[in-house]
C-alpha cells in the first residue's frame, strides 16, 4: 500500500523540473503515490517530448496549472515569469487539489515545493497539508540568500539587493568566493525587473518558514563550508533518474550515444548550455570554429533557440566540414552522455544539475556561465575544487575560438583536473551509498514523509 500522497511543485524552469522529477522517481520508489505539478505549457512540453508516453514516468502522475501568462509570452524571460505566477497559481492550485479529492484521489498528505515556490507553502497550510521545501540550486546560493539581512546590516547591500561595495564575498571557509557583482538576483535578467527577483528571494525565505525540512541535491562533501553554515539544509543528492524521464521539455536524440560508442575512452568534448541560455550569431561561430581548432570529437547540443540571427546556410555549411568529428543534436539525455567512456570533458553554462551531473561522473569541466546562480557554480569548479577552467572573455564580451581552444586543451591536457573529479566523484558515491550522509538524510526524509 502506498505511504501517502505527497505533490510535488517545481518552479517552471526545465533546471528546476529535473531535480524534482528525479527526487519523485525516488520516492515513488519508497512507496509514495505522487503527482508532479507543472504549468500547463510546461506540462504539453513533457508529454510531448515522453519517449514512451507516461509509461516512461513509471508511477508518478501528471497534473498542470496555468501560470498566468498569456500563451505568446517568453517565459524564458524570468522577470516576466517570476512576476505572474505567484499572483495566479495559488488559487489554481487550491482548485486542483479540491478536484483531485472530488474526483475520488487520495487525500494529499504532503507538499514538496520548489523553494522558489514559497507561496505554495501557505496555500498548503491553509488546506491542512504538511509541507517541506526542495532547493535546486547549490547549498552555497541558498546560503548568500539566507544572508541578504546581514549583507544589508554590513553594508554591503542596499535595502534593494544592490552592492554597495565591489567586493568578493565569501561567507565561510571552503565556500566558493563570489563578486557582489555577480549575485545571483542581479544576474537573472534585464536590470529594470531585477527587483522582482529580488523581492521573490525575500519573500521565500520567509515563507520558508512553514516547510518542516528543506532538502537540497548537493552532498556533504562537495559544500561542507555551507552545510555547517546552515546545518538545517540537508542534502540528499546527487539525485539522478537511472534512465527514468526526468521531464525533458525536448525530445532526447539518442543516437548519440552510439556515435559516441565509436570514439576511444576521454576524446570527445561535450558541449551544452541548459535551457535558457542564448548566443548571438556572432558569438555561436567563435564557439563552433572553435571546437573545430581542437581537432577533437566534439558533442554539442544546439537547441532550436540557442542562437538568433544565425545563418543556416553557414550552420550547413560548418557542419558538412565537420562531419567526421563532430556530431550537433537539438536535446540528449546529458546523465547518460556524461556517464560515457568516450567523454574527455564537458564545456558547460554550469547550471547546478549539469554541475551534481558532471561532479558524479568524474568528468572536468570548461566554465562558461550565463546568468544567476552559475557564477557560483563556476566558483565551485574553477576555485575550491579546482576540476576545470573558466572561459575569459574579449575588451567586447566575446569569448573567441582561441580562447575556446585553450581552454579545451588545457584542462584534457592536466591530468590533475581528471584526478581531483574522480576524487569528487569517489565522495559523491560515498554519500549517496549506503550508510553515506546523502542516503541517511534521504532516509530522515522518507521517514518524516511516512509519518
């Protein structure tokens, strides 16, 4: 018999969907009925990009709320999003747990909300549901977010979330230095909706409040200096699917993973971005003429909307020269490409899945962040566990294919890089093992759920 029902809400972020859909694969495992709350668009997105229909979700039911914004709006504009859905999806979701119940479902026992998803935790209390909180990000970000009064107090930031000094911070020894400059809620999008963002981490830290234990997929080991900062942030990960649907919003091309199958152990250069991230045409074709200098194998994921104003006869006409070495795919199971021999290292924007991602597989990394919490994640790397390099840009804000070069070369030419991420990776598994402190947490949280 099932132990309970518990929803589970992500902030609709395809970096957000992952970790929790991996976290419900779990506690389906554990013997929870659960159902995986996306917004409507997001919802369509899954399904249709499902390479088995739901049998591939193996248990976890789907539902979907509208989030507010009209059908032609860019929801990859953060402002925008973080604007409409914490005024529009309370009471969607109030209604959606009402028809659940009406319609004969199980009573919800639990919530497990995005942290970004602080007003879920009062409507949950309003109907009587117990809540706990998910953070998606590292234990290191949530830390700096946790601080903002004392950063207030100290001066460093105005009432407003603005630095007031150019300064690095680093709030504990073994945490990634980061410069105020670089915070995650100034970095999130264009400057004139920045306090939108800003008010949002306000308001959730304080909605936090109601969540009876708050989890996080990081582990001991890789943020130490954070967790004994804030020892109540238990982590529980690295999470991952072991080839179940994480919620993919594009259809996976699978056939790279035979093409990689042809390539000797740690040749080929792996290249993503995530989800959100953009390059102007400009800055697509110093990245693509500079894979090409290595003269490796390289995998590079292109999503349909990575690049605007491109012109496709050049994509053609650099993918006939490279077609021997390199292989572009739209979307690809990344857990699976980064688990493979034929891997050398991962050019990545160092979103923190991709970074638990490459972290678990021992693979060291080219940094090449974008906006938000990346910077940090790029800290982490490139400053405390030193398993990679940082892309420098031009006087114009171009990274050039000779910088993309150099940097390739030089972290698959150390083979120090590979030994400290094999090293990062021993501990990952350590913890996830049995009796590590990830499966104890895990445990703790299972138990609670149960209660």
């Amino acid at each position: 018999m099932a132990k309970g029902h518990v929803l589970v809400l992500p902030m609709p972020c395809q970096g957000h969907v992952v970790p929790l859909m991996e976290l419900s694969h779990r506690l389906v495992d554990h013997g929870f009925e659960v159902t995986f709350i996306n917004t409507d668009v997001d919802h369509a997105l899954v399904l249709a990009a499902l390479p088995e229909g739901v049998e591939a979700l193996r248990g976890i039911h789907l539902a979907s709320i509208p989030d507010g914004l009209a059908d032609d709006e860019d929801r990859k504009d953060l402002n925008k999003l973080v604007d409409a859905y914490p005024r529009h999806m309370p009471a969607y979701l109030e209604a959606l747990i009402g028809d659940m119940e009406a319609a004969g479902r199980r009573r919800v026992k639990w919530l497990i909300a995005d942290f970004n998803m602080g007003w879920s935790l009062e409507v949950a209390k309003k109907l009587g549901i117990r809540c706990a909180s998910f953070w998606p990000a590292s234990a290191a970000c949530l830390a700096i977010m946790l601080n903002i009064p004392k950063l207030i107090q100290d001066g460093v930031l105005n009432d407003k979330g603005w630095p007031d000094r150019e300064e690095t911070l680093q709030l504990a020894p073994g945490m990634p230095p980061l410069h105020t400059s670089l915070l995650p809620w100034n970095s999130a999008g264009a400057p004139d909706g920045q306090h939108i963002i800003f008010q949002l981490v306000c308001r959730n830290n304080k909605f936090n409040d109601h969540a009876e234990m708050t989890v996080c997929n990081s582990f001991h080991e890789a943020e130490a200096g954070a967790f004994k900062l804030f020892p109540n942030i238990l982590p529980i990960g690295p999470l991952f699917a072991d080839q179940r649907s994480v919620g993919s919003f594009l259809p996976e091309d699978t056939s790279c993973l035979k093409w990689l199958d042809a390539w000797p152990d740690g040749s080929v250069v792996y290249v993503a971005f995530g989800s959100m991230a953009i390059f102007d045409s400009r800055q697509f074709q110093e990245l693509a003429e500079g894979l090409q200098l290595t003269g490796r194998p390289f995998l590079w994921v292109v999503r349909p909307d990575f690049t605007a104003g491109l012109s496709k006869e050049w994509l053609e006409e650099f993918q006939k020269h490279v077609a021997g070495t390199g292989m572009i795919v739209s979307w690809c199971s990344q857990q699976q490409v980064l688990a493979h021999r034929s891997v050398a290292c991962f050019v990545s924007h160092c979103g923190w899945n991709s970074t638990m991602e490459v972290v678990r597989n021992g693979v060291p990394v080219v940094c090449w962040p974008y906006f938000c919490d990346q910077f940090l994640d790029r800290s982490y790397v490139t400053d405390v566990w030193r398993t990679g390099l940082a892309v420098s840009t031009g006087e114009d804000g171009v990274v050039t294919k000779e910088e993309v070069r150099c940097k390739v070369e030089s972290v698959v030419g150390d083979a120090e890089f590979r030994n400290r991420a094999r090293w990062l990776k021993d501990n990952a598994w350590r913890c996830i093992g049995e009796g590590g402190s990830s499966h104890e947490n895990f445990t703790r949280f299972v138990d609670l759920l149960s209660e």
